[in-house]
C-alpha cells in the first residue's frame, strides 16, 4: 500500500503581505531533497505555506522545516496533525539549535542535515519505532541527488534553488550557519552543478549558496570556472 509523505514549509510571520511573499519566496531546496531521497513506493508532496495554502489533507507522516520566524506556525502545523494521530518530523535551522524546545511540539526531530539519515527514519517509522532524534553528519557533496523541483507550485516566480556549497570559512558571531556546519566549507564538483543547471526547465534560477565566492583564491577560481561554464554550455539562464 502506497504511503502519503507530506512536506511542509510554513507561513514566515515575519513577511508582511501577499506580495512580497509571492515576490521573495523561494522554493526551499531543503525538500525538494528530501523528496527526492524518498522510494518510489511513497506518494510525496510539498506544500509551501508562502505560496498556496496548507488543506491538512491526511498524509502517513509530515516533514516541516521551519527557520526561527516560522517555528511557531511549524508547531501549530505539527500538533494539529497529531491530534488526527499523524506523526510529524521536524528539522532545518530552528529545530537543529533548539532541538529540545522542538521536541515538545512533533515526535521527531533532525538535527543538523537530514540526507544521512532519512532513510534510516523512514525504516524507523514503517516499523513504528520513530526515535526521538536523529543527527545528521556533513557529508560529501559529490553525486547529490536530483532535487524534486517537479513537486514546487507553479506559483514562484523563481521556480528552482541551486546549491553549489554548504558553509562558509567565516565565523561571524551573529550567523547561525558557522553553528550549523561548522566551520567547513564543502564545495559540490562544477561539472555537478552544470549537470544540475542544465537539466532544469526554468529560465530563471537562484543560488541558494551560504558564501559561494568562499575564501581564497582557490575558491575564486571555482567560482568562475562555474560561470565560465555555464556560458560554454549555451545554458542561457538568469
């Protein structure tokens, strides 16, 4: 039997009208990921708040990742799931810093990037064994898998989020992303990220990159061998 895995961004607060949503929002890379690296024998859907309304249609499991200004509509989203006794995972920046308060809220959390573990939580749950928490590793970056760009509404304006390299080798004391990977700087392989360029079908996409000039002249040089590459490819993308 076919199971109903439903991902969730929910409403920014913080955003201010319906313009500015439909003008600003982006589709969160984060899910189009993890849809991706969910079986086939799954029916997977993304709902983003931002850009169309959430039905709580009945699903077997719900994923929400939420940064700090949507947390709170992130908990409303989980508790009225569980209610109808619908499990509910949590994860992206919030959930990884406040992983506790999180936890009060959904019955399972991750902690830190989710591709290293997601499978794993997916065997947990067909075997109703869902833990508390699961940590994610940073991983290599290389041979990612193709984001599910197919399942984002129609309604972005920019329909596609490209992510070139996680973390940066700054440590500025007012930025989360320094706490969430480290103080790495993984870099995916040009040709990768090309591949990935060429195969979407949108004209305009958005680099989605924490710092992707990096640090260094090596990290320049990446940088513009990736552009220089997208022009010898005849991409013809903004």
């Amino acid at each position: 039997m076919t199971k109903k895995l439903l991902l969730v961004n929910p409403a920014d607060s913080a955003k201010l009208n319906a313009t500015s949503v439909r003008l600003f929002t982006l589709p969160p890379p984060s899910l189009a990921c993890l849809a991706a690296l969910t079986p086939s024998d799954w029916d997977t859907k993304i709902v983003d708040e931002n850009i169309e309304p959430l039905t709580f249609a009945d699903a077997d499991l719900v994923g929400i990742t939420a940064m700090t200004s949507s947390a709170p509509r992130a908990y409303e989203i989980s508790e009225q799931y569980r209610r109808k006794g619908i499990k509910t995972v949590m994860g992206g920046i919030h959930a990884s810093m406040m992983h506790d308060e999180a936890a009060q809220f959904v019955d399972s959390v991750v902690i830190g990037e989710s591709e290293s573990v997601w499978q794993s939580l997916l065997d947990d749950f067909e075997k109703d064994e869902l833990r508390r928490f699961y940590r994610g590793k940073r991983s290599s970056l290389e041979n990612l898998v193709r984001p599910r760009n197919d399942l984002y509404s129609d309604r972005y304006r920019l329909k596609a989020s490209v992510q070139t390299a996680r973390g940066c080798p700054m440590d500025c004391e007012f930025c989360s992303v320094t706490t969430f990977h480290g103080r790495t700087y993984r870099q995916r392989p040009v040709e990768d990220v090309l591949d990935e360029l060429e195969a979407l079908d949108c004209k305009e996409f958005f680099f989605s990159d924490d710092n992707i000039l990096g640090y260094g002249k090596d990290a320049e040089e990446r940088a513009i061998q990736l552009f220089r590459g997208m022009l010898k490819r005849g991409l013809n993308k903004r």
